[in-house]
C-alpha cells in the first residue's frame, strides 16, 4: 500500500474543519465540534479566542483541537507570534499553524522568515504538530520556494498551502512545487479551496497526508473516497 493508499483508506482521520472567519460565533463551533466527531475527523480548528470553548465541546472525543498563529495574515511582529504560540498552548492547543510573514516572503527576505519559524519552533519545542502556512496563492514559485527553504532550516515539520481566507485556491501545481522543493524533509498539508476527491486523490499522490477543508466538502470527499477510484 502506498502513501497515497494509506490517506485515501482512512480519509477522514487526514482532514480538519475549521470555522476560522472572523464572524463566526459560538453556534458556528457548537456545529464545528458536532461535525467533527460525527465525521471522525482528526481535528477542529478554530480562531484562538474560541479555542478553551472548542476544548470543551470536543471533550471525551478523538479529534483534536487546533488554532492558528498570525492567522490569517502573518504580518504580526516574531514576538508577538511567540507570545500567542505560548498562549494557545497554554489553553490546550493541540495543533497549532502559524502564517509566515508572507510580505517578507514576497520581498526576498527568506532569512527573516527563517529566524521567525525558529522562535516559534523554539517554544513549541515539537509537543504538538506546527505548520507553517505559506498562502501560495499570493506567492510567485521562487517565493513558495524560498518559503519552503525557510520552513525547513526553522525545523518546521509540516509545510502547509493556504489560509483559506486569500481567494485563490490551492492547485496540484503547488502541491508539485512545494514536494519537490521540501524533498521528503517536512510533511504536506493541503488547504484553501479543496472541494473534490478528484484534487484530494492527486494530492495524495503527490505526498500530501493532511487536509483542511470545509465541513461540506470534507464530508464528500470522504464518502467519494469509498468508491472505486
């Protein structure tokens, strides 16, 4: 069985949902938390100010509960990252993605980069999965590159694709790019506009293990990757 064999056969335990738009309110989780455990799926993520209530929602379940750093637009100070990672792990983070300075990125500046994810790696210190989410589609290829560099050297271990929030949905081609680039050395995880199993069973292949996804799509996904491809 491949790599891609194993996501597919067991889809589900590969996605999180999220509910992470600024308007979403405290039955936007109550439903987030339901579908989560209902769908069997790895883990919920929520904006950070919701992320005790998800906890409690999510009590006495498998699925794990998550939050993002400088969500959604990676413009926030390292410092300020670095406080807000150590925060969200004190309130029971398990899964944390931090948005990289996608400015400095577009700017060449990838040693900034670099430093930023160390401080961030530094605190997390690999007690729970951190990801460093590059929002391809604001990003030329030498920048996805530089950011995957950058990522890698910070001892990062997960690589992940978008916010959700940019408008420009994740493709195969970034995916290519991105795996390419990271050679084996951190794992992938695709997000932003991903609504189909065709796209999930492409990005498989080409080493994608995790996914985030909108609930109604996720649900789909998972019932299409029951039938014969």
């Amino acid at each position: 069985m491949t790599d891609a064999d194993t996501v597919l056969s067991d889809l589900a335990r590969h996605i999180d949902i999220s509910c992470v738009q600024a308007q979403h309110d405290r039955d936007d989780v109550d439903e987030l938390a339901r579908r989560a455990i209902a769908g069997g799926f790895v883990s919920a993520h929520v904006l950070p100010t919701w992320l005790p209530y998800l906890r409690e929602r999510l009590e006495g379940s498998a699925v794990l509960a998550g939050s993002p750093v400088a969500f959604p637009s990676g413009g926030a100070t390292t410092a300020t990252k670095v406080a807000e990672a150590t925060g969200l792990l004190e309130l029971g983070a398990q899964e944390l993605d931090v948005v990289v300075a996608i400015g400095r990125l577009r700017s060449g500046d990838g040693a900034y980069v670099e430093a930023e994810l160390a401080a961030v790696a530094q605190v997390v210190d690999g007690r729970v999965p951190l990801r460093a989410i590059l929002e391809v589609g604001r990003l030329d290829d030498d920048d996805i590159r530089r950011g995957v560099d950058a990522a890698v050297a910070a001892g990062i271990p997960w690589i992940k694709t978008g916010t959700g929030w940019s408008g420009v949905a994740t493709t195969t081609a970034h995916i290519r790019l991105i795996a390419e680039r990271a050679a084996g050395r951190a794992a992938l995880k695709a997000a932003g506009g991903i609504r189909d199993i065709d796209t999930v069973r492409e990005m498989a292949r080409l080493g994608v293990t995790r996914f985030g996804m909108n609930a109604d799509a996720a649900l789909l996904a998972v019932s299409a990757s029951k039938e014969k491809p």
